[in-house]
C-alpha cells in the first residue's frame, strides 16, 4: 500500500485515497504508529460501505483503542505470569521446606505399613483432643478431695467393648493416691456364701476418693446368668435389690456413674480376630470371647432387662456407643465431668454429649427392640 496513493484528511491518522474507483468509490485508511510500531488498515469504501468520514474516524478511533488495550493487557497478563512464577516459586520452595520437616519428624517412614503409620499419627491427635478434658477430670479430682466426696464409676458392657482403655484414658494424668481401679475375679467359696453386694463394698472408696469398677455388681445381671453362675433365683432377688442398693449408696452421699459401653456385634468380631491374629494382643482372647459371637442373642436379651429395670432416677444409665473408641472415651469423659459441680471448670470446653456417642437408656431400648445389633 503506498501512502503516496492517499492524501490526509483533517484527522491524524485518517488517509483518504487520491483515485475514485468507478465501483467502491474513495477508500478510507488508518495509518498511525504506537510503541515504535506502525499500524495501517484498510476501514472501508464510501460507495462499496456507504462509508462517510465521520463513520471513518470512529472506526479508526476503534482500531486503535483496540491496539491500545490488547498491548496494555499483554503486559498485564506478562507481569501476572512473571509474579504467578515467583508466587508458584515460593510454593515449590515452601512444599521442600515442608518435606524435609515431615521426614525430619517421621523418620525411616517407609519401613513402616502406611496403615501403621495413619493409625499411629490419629492416635497423637486423639490423645490431643483428651488432654484439654483430663486437665478437668484432674480439677474433679482435687475437688471430690477437698470435700471429702465419694465417687465410684462402673464400667459395663460386653467383652471387647472398650472398657479397659477408656479406664487407662481417664486415669492416665489422675492422681494415683485418690483413686482405684477394681477389677474382681471369681467369688472365693467364702465370698459366695456372704451377701453378694459384700465383696463389692470393701472396696468402695474413702472421703476424696474415687474408684473404678472395670465390670461390677452387674455381673449378676448379664454374665452370671449367662453361664449358669447363679441361679435364677440369685437373678431375680439382684434385679429386685439393686436399685434399692444404689439409692441407699446415693442418700448417704456417693457420686455413683453407671457407665455401659455398646459396642456392635461386627465390631467386636472385628476386635476379637484382632486378638487372635495380633501377637501383642493374643493374651486379652479368652475362651469366653469365643463364646460372646455365638452367645449374641443371650447377652442381648439380659442387656436389655438390666437397662430396663437398673436404671434409676438417682443412679442411671449412661450409654456409650463404643465402635469408635476415641469418641466413646471422649464421652465417658464428659460424663464424667457432668456429674459433679467442680470448681474452676474451663467453660470454654465442648461438655454437650454427642448424641450419636452418648445414648439414652430409652433410644437404646427402642433400637434394641428393632435389631440386636448391640
């Protein structure tokens, strides 16, 4: 296109062509320069596009803002890549920093199952979480000895319900001189011809005390029965006592916490192949375990009429769905610590139950009577 062919117009940058084509008429250019760069470009004819000059100048007018702004952007968008590759920089370096730190800590990882090593870094963030309520369960525990309060807490449920961990769990910061755990053996033939409460009381605590029954008073209810360890007669003649048993305990000022830990028939299946394929763990499997699965119903049955008749305005049951340890002992804990009006409780804690976990005796029943699942 040779500029000597257009002459200007009134307006920078607007060429209007010398010569008249007998067809198109005048043609209209745009011939301007921006960032040392020439642009030339052909807007039209005035009889071809019925182009007039002033149509011309808008038109000229939008090619080079056109211009304009797709430069300005190119530099926007160059300098957004510039700063998004030193932002992408300082993650990379950041993601390396981070690296080092998590082998630093973990070691020779890779020699361990990834299974382990999932389970083992949950278990740091669930002793975590216990911390904050075990600093108040010692709280409660210098306030029952400062006034000279009793407290006793059964542990209830079936085997390989989680009883014995959320025990350690609870008295793992607890002062030992104030507190026991009681797990009894068989009666003595001694025992067995005694009042049957009698071996239980000897045990129970002094003033600023609290003591732990790992399994209780309510063998009598579910496991006796179960393996002809007492009569149906001894049965009856407990489950018409014991309430009265404890509302005498609560009267005369003991704080008593009946805790059962439901656990479900597929868990502690799961829990008792754990026993009997884990070498650390073969120990705890006992020839009652085998016979808890095959038992289910049996157990189901007494569970249900102990809960039905034991429980008390004065000393109730408090259900803990157990299949989630942690959360069964986080309940237990809370439980716990609801009993009693302590001093100096941090009210910044979470001590409403988890409605999933902490269960009442009668959402239990209901569940019991449409499956038997636990």
């Amino acid at each position: 296109m040779n500029l000597s062919d257009f002459e200007k117009t009134n307006y920078s940058g607007l060429y209007i062509s010398k010569a008249v084509h007998p067809s198109f008429g005048r043609k209209y250019i745009a011939r301007f320069q921006y960032d040392k760069k020439r642009y030339v470009k052909v807007l039209g004819y005035t009889k071809k596009d019925n182009l007039t000059k002033k149509a011309a100048l808008e038109l000229m007018q939008k090619f080079k803002e056109s211009i304009v702004v797709t430069k300005e952007e190119n530099e926007q968008n160059e300098q957004l890549d510039e700063n998004q590759v030193a932002i992408d920089k300082q993650k990379y370096q950041n993601l390396l920093e981070e690296n080092r730190e998590f082998k630093r800590i973990l070691g020779n990882y890779k020699n361990i199952s990834t299974d382990v090593l999932k389970d083992g870094i949950q278990k740091i963030y669930d002793l975590e979480e216990l911390k904050s309520y075990q600093i108040e369960l010692i709280k409660l525990q210098n306030y029952l000895e400062n006034e000279n309060k009793r407290m006793i807490i059964l542990f209830e449920g079936r085997d390989a319900s989680g009883k014995g961990g959320a025990i350690r769990r609870i008295t793992r910061y607890m002062n030992n001189k104030h507190y026991r755990v009681v797990a009894l053996g068989k009666p003595t033939e001694t025992q067995k011809n005694q009042w049957f409460f009698q071996r239980y009381i000897q045990h129970f605590p002094t003033g600023g005390e609290i003591v732990l029954f790992d399994r209780s008073w309510y063998n009598r209810a579910m496991v006796e029965p179960i393996f002809g360890f007492c009569t149906k007669e001894e049965y009856e003649i407990f489950m018409e006592d014991v309430v009265n048993f404890e509302q005498d305990l609560v009267r005369q000022g003991m704080i008593l916490i009946k805790l059962y830990f439901s656990v479900s028939k597929d868990e502690q299946k799961r829990r008792f192949d754990r026993r009997v394929n884990d070498p650390l763990r073969h120990w705890k499997f006992s020839e009652v375990d085998m016979q808890a699965q095959d038992l289910w119903a049996e157990f189901s049955e007494k569970k249900y009429e102990m809960l039905r008749r034991t429980s008390s305005r004065s000393a109730p049951w408090h259900i803990v769905r157990s299949d989630d340890k942690h959360l069964a002992r986080l309940e237990a804990m809370k439980i716990i610590l609801n009993s009693v009006d302590y001093d100096g409780r941090n009210y910044a804690l979470d001590f409403e139950a988890n409605e999933k976990i902490n269960i009442s005796v009668q959402k239990e029943l209901m569940q019991m009577r449409k499956s038997q699942n636990y």
